[in-house]
C-alpha cells in the first residue's frame, strides 16, 4: 500500500469521526433542548387538559386525552363558552369578559405609560449627567431597581389609604397607575442600557442637520431602539397582566381582573379545577400570541446591547 493511499485512508477515518463527534453534538443539545421544553411546555399542557376534565379525572391524575379520559366540554361549559352555551345567554360569561377587558385595558394601559415615561427617564440618565447630593447617575438607575426588593405587602396599607382619600379604589385609572408605576423601575434599567448601546454621535451629526433635541430623539434614537422598547413593553405586560395582590385588594366588583376571578374558583366546596383550568387557559392565549406575533423583536431587543 503506497504512502498516500495510507494518509488517504488516515483523512477519511479523520472526517468521519470528525462527522461522527459533530452528530453526536446535535443530538445531545437538541436533545437537551426537546427535553427542557417538555418540562416547560407540561404546565400549559396540564391546564389546558384539565378544563375538559371532570373530578374523577382530575383527581386520579389522567393526563392523555382519548386514552386516559374522554374529554368534555365542563370547564368551558362554567364560563358559558362551550358550543351548545356559547349562543345563550350566560351572567358567568358577561362576567368572565368584563373581568377580561379589565385586564387588558389596564395592563396595556399601564404597560404603554411605563414605556413611555421609562424610556425618557432612561433616555436622560444615559445622556446626561446628574447629581443628588451623593447620588450620581448609576445611584439613580440603582434606586430604580431597588424598588422593586420591597414586598407588595409592605406598600398595602399606605395604597388603600391613598386610594381610599383620592376615591381611586376600584377604578381602571387607579389600577393603571399602580401597575405603571410597579413596573416603571424594570423599564428605565432595560432601556438605560439600550440607549447607552446607541452611539451619541448619530444625535450630534442629525442636530449639525438642523433637528431639534425632540426631534433627533425622535427621528434616530426612538426607531433605533424600538426593539427594546417592544421587549421592556412585553416584560411588563406580563407582569401586569399576572398581578393578583393589588388586584385583590385594590378592586371588588367594576375593576377587578382576571386573575382574581381565577384564584375565586376555591370555595367551601372544593376547588373548581375544570372552571379554573378554563380561566387560567384563557389568561394564558394572550400572551402566548404576543409572545408570538411580537417574538422578533424580543430577540432585538435582548440582542441590541451587544449589536450597536
């Protein structure tokens, strides 16, 4: 056998282990990653199951539908949402879409407000240079976030004292300004760090244009850093959206949303997992679907720090 039939042979036993350690790769990360979604994706899964379950099912820990248990229409059937209610008339579905339209008017409300007022809080302390007696930019950015170590309970009290002065309890507006202002801390920190990736002289060279300081923050750095305004606007719509202390103690009957009326589905009798699962199936979609239509620019956002 000649030497370069030999290194031949030598390369192509090279190649395939090359080919062999790179499969193996992908199979273990792919793999991997198959498996971390099933463990993810089972709650939705068991929630979604359970509304077409009845007790027994439920309680024996069925799970396969068709094979483990014979699905029904009971959870939906409770909210007047199956299809032999879904044409009649229901109080529990008025009910379910009122508390429904609470939570989406007041999340997105407050969600658009947060935005706004973060980005320019974020917008001033990445360009300019402030001073608080011993607080500097960073203290400032660092006060923010530390607003959101104080527990929910703590703030209960002087809220509904306030709230109660004002004649703000169990209205949308009082709801949107609390829910604004809890998540305004996590949108001033993401956005400082989107507009500090943004270079500043992209604004000089559009003012030596003839823009104004409104209108180069508007016109260059607003549609530079939209996806990072999406994502800080997503983050805390699902915050908002998901909140139940406040929710429960601030509201009772015009402005309650819906997570409340999820955690009322416990009662003397038990709970009412088909209901509850149907509720909190319905809570779930909205997100799942922005999640979905805006999941572009969440990756832009997550990713522009590193890209500009």
């Amino acid at each position: 056998m000649s030497e370069k039939t030999v290194q031949a042979f030598a390369n192509g036993e090279a190649d395939f282990g090359n080919r062999a350690k790179w499969y193996t790769s992908r199979v273990l990360i792919y793999g991997a990653l198959v498996f971390w979604s099933l463990i993810c994706l089972f709650p939705i899964y068991w929630t979604i199951t359970t509304a077409f379950k009845i007790a027994p099912d439920v309680m024996q820990g069925n799970l396969i539908p068709w094979i483990d248990f014979t699905p029904k229409w009971l959870g939906l059937r409770s909210l007047g949402l199956s299809p032999e209610t879904i044409f009649e008339t229901s109080t529990v579905r008025e009910e379910f879409l009122k508390r429904f339209m609470n939570s989406a008017i007041t999340s997105v409300s407050a969600s658009m407000l947060a935005v706004i007022l973060g980005s320019l809080a974020a917008y001033g302390l990445s360009r300019f240079s402030y001073r608080f007696g011993f607080m500097k930019n960073n203290d400032i950015s660092f006060f923010f976030l530390s607003q959101l170590i104080l527990p929910p309970v703590v703030l209960a009290l002087p809220f509904l004292v306030l709230y109660k002065q004002l004649a703000m309890l169990d209205s949308r507006i009082g709801i949107i300004l609390l829910y604004a202002l809890m998540v305004l801390p996590i949108v001033v920190w993401i956005m400082r760090d989107q507009f500090s990736a943004i270079p500043v002289e992209l604004e000089e060279a559009a003012l030596v244009d003839g823009l104004s300081a409104w209108g180069a923050f508007f016109q260059i750095v607003v549609p530079i850093a939209l996806p990072g305004m999406v994502a800080a606007f997503i983050l805390s719509l699902v915050l908002c959206w998901n909140e139940y202390f406040f929710a429960a103690l601030l509201t009772s009957t015009d402005a309650k949303t819906l997570p409340v009326m999820v955690a009322s589905q416990t009662g003397s009798q038990g709970i009412n997992w088909w209901s509850m699962a149907a509720l909190s199936g319905a809570a779930i979609l909205p997100l799942v679907i922005i999640g979905i239509v805006l999941e572009r620019y969440i990756i832009k956002g997550m990713a522009a720090g590193a890209v500009k």
